[in-house]
C-alpha cells in the first residue's frame, strides 16, 4: 500500500515545510517592523507577507484533501507532480506579494489553475470508482473497446 501513496506523502510534506517557512517570515517580518502580536497591521511590506502568508494557510487544506483525492482515486503520480507546480506556485504567489501586491497575480492565478486540474482529476477518478464499484460499468475497458 505504501508503494501507492509514497509520492503523495512526500508532497505533503514539503507542504508542511512551506507553510512552515512562510509563518517564519511572518515571525521574521514581525521582529524587524516591530510588530508584537496580535497586531496584523503596520507597514505595507509586513501587511504584504503577512497575507501572503494567511492566504496560503487558507488555501493549504483545500490543497491537501484534492492532492489525496486526486492521487489516491485518479493516478498518484499525476497528482504529486500537479503538487509540486501548486507548491511552487505558493512560493512564486509569497515572494511575489512580498515584493508587490501586483507580482502575486500570475502565481495565484496560475495556483488556482492546478487546483481546477486536481478537482476534475479528483472528480473523475471518484465518479469512475463508483460507476466501476456500484454500477460495474467500467469506463476504462469501454475506452478501450
């Protein structure tokens, strides 16, 4: 089983580690513009890094359940690499929106994008697991026919 879900496990766990770092620069940003908690407001710049990194923290969970269900229902290996791009995307979305809220639009858009792959991977896989399981139609050999 495990052979099944590895990629998918490594994946989350560059996640983690993103978000991981993303809360740091939080921390960071809040040391250097003085900003003691629960503030969430200063200058520009720690408003900036402190949505970017409140957005993807909002993201994060939609991220992980679709990267699951898409790996696990659709193909493991299609879904690890779509997120690998969606991580990546983050990254290019935070250090974007660090510099200027204007350079975080092509990444989100662009993360947005792998998220619409992974729910219609996601979709297809689980309406061809219950066609196949309940129905016992399989769209696969009809495919293939």
């Amino acid at each position: 089983m495990l052979d099944q879900i590895h990629l998918l496990a490594a994946v989350t766990v560059l996640g983690v580690l993103e978000q991981a770092y993303f809360l740091l620069q939080v921390i960071y940003a809040r040391r250097v513009f003085g900003i003691s908690p629960p503030k969430i407001s200063g200058p520009p710049e720690f408003e900036r890094i402190f949505r970017a990194q409140v957005n993807s923290s909002e993201y994060f969970p939609i991220f992980l359940a679709l990267l699951w269900q898409a790996g696990l229902f659709f193909h493991q290996g299609l879904a690890a690499a779509l997120g690998l791009l969606y991580l990546y995307a983050r990254y290019c979305y935070f250090m974007g929106y660090r510099a200027s809220s204007s350079k975080r639009l092509a990444p989100i858009y662009f993360s947005t994008g792998v998220l619409w792959i992974l729910i219609a991977a996601s979709a297809l896989g689980i309406l061809h697991f219950f066609l196949s399981h309940y129905v016992g139609l399989n769209i696969l050999q009809l495919l293939r026919a």
